[in-house]
C-alpha cells in the first residue's frame, strides 16, 4: 500500500474515521454480507473480500469483517497543541498499542480536547490502536513530542496547570480543584512518572486504593481522573 496509506479495521473504528472527515478513505474492504450497509456519506464503494484477505490487510484476525484504505493519521502539531483550550492528557511512557487506545477512548467520552505521547518509547495510532479506542482518535488531537518534560514546562509558562498521578505522593484525586484547561499527566504501565516528568507538575495526585491489589489499569485509572475533572463542582 506505501507508506502513505495506512489501514484502519473494525466496524466502529471504520464508521468514525468517515464520519470525522479529517483523512480521506481510499477503499473499504469488507465481506460480502457488509457490502450493502451505509457507511456514511462520501464512503467509497466497498469491495467484497474474504475474511482470510481482510486478516492480511489488517494484520489481525479482529476486523469484524471490514478494513479501511485510508491517509496516514493526522497528528497535531506541538504549537497547535500548546495554543489549543480545552483539557489534555499526557502519557509518559505507556508502550501497549491497546491502552493507548483505551485511554483515548475514555479521553473522547470525558471531552478531553488532545493527548500528548512521546515519539520514543510509546506508540503512535497503529491500526490496533484504533480499533482499542472504538474509533475515538478519530475525533482527538494527538501531538507526538521529542521532549515531554519540556512541553509539560512549555504548558506550564503558558499557565497551564498540570496535575501528575502519583499513587505514593498524591493527594486524594476528589479533593483536588480540576480547571478547564488542566493537563493530566499519567505515567506508563508500572513504571509510573519519570522523575524528570513528575518534576513538571505542578500538583501530584492519587487514586485511594482499599484492596490488596496494588494499582488499577491504566485505562480504568484515567477514567476515574478524567471524569472527575470534568465533574461539576
């Protein structure tokens, strides 16, 4: 397909990528019994394949039967980022395609206006990716930085309050006043923060735990941050 084109699979992730409208759609594979469905408008004609085709196109057995042909990901650039409103969402760290997704997933339900990722060391929007967020990253800004301390400093002259997860020094997340315009900074997968990177909050912030098991998933726990940042007081 070339390096510029990249595939998009799964029946919601191939719906929102068209209805967002921000990456034209070459082509829509899908098995014949999808042909006859509406994809929505300026879908292109879909051509009929079957589901040992599709698993090759999109690299998964996880296609529900439908693959997009489509223009690379859009991502926003850091000036762009650091001049939009709204509140955002930097990760530090997470490696796993799929809790990129989810993150994004539950970052698009909580309104949250972009995601800022490191170009080293964690994913961009793979195909898996897309799929994990429900198509999600559709309707999202993400900023791929070299330097995510220096963004998270670049935010903070900017006014920018920036709120770091900490399970060990935070305080109770429900006892925190979440502005418009905060940034959520969440650490990866077992890791948590850099040092460099908590270094740049402004405010640390935890998710009190009463079981044994020590730490959430990465998705369940921004849920709980996100939402309760957009919570009414």
């Amino acid at each position: 397909m070339g390096d510029a084109k990249e595939v998009v699979y799964g029946r919601n992730p191939v719906r929102e990528l068209i209805a967002s409208g921000r990456r034209r759609v070459h082509e829509i594979h899908c098995l014949p019994d999808l042909a006859s469905e509406d994809w929505g408008p300026g879908a292109p004609r879909p051509i009929q394949a079957d589901r040992a085709r599709l698993g090759r196109m999109a690299g998964s057995s996880d296609h529900q039967g439908v693959v997009a042909v489509t223009d690379p990901y859009p991502y926003i650039e850091e000036g762009a980022l650091l001049a939009a409103g709204g509140r955002l969402i930097s990760l530090d760290g997470v490696q796993d395609p799929r809790n990129l997704g989810a993150v994004c997933r539950v970052a698009e339900a909580a309104g949250i206006t972009g995601i800022v990722v490191p170009s080293r060391g964690s994913p961009g929007v793979t195909p898996a990716v897309a799929k994990t967020s429900a198509g999600a990253v559709e309707h999202l800004h993400l900023c791929r930085v070299d330097n995510l301390p220096r963004v998270l400093h670049d935010l903070g002259t900017r006014g920018r309050p920036r709120f770091g997860a900490d399970a060990e020094r935070g305080q109770d997340y429900r006892s925190v006043v979440w502005p418009p315009d905060a940034v959520l900074v969440i650490g990866g997968e077992g890791e948590g923060l850099r040092p460099r990177v908590r270094e740049r909050c402004d405010q640390l912030v935890a998710i009190p735990m009463a079981g044994t098991v020590g730490s959430l998933n990465l998705s369940v726990a921004t849920a709980l941050l996100a939402f309760e940042a957009i919570r009414p007081a």
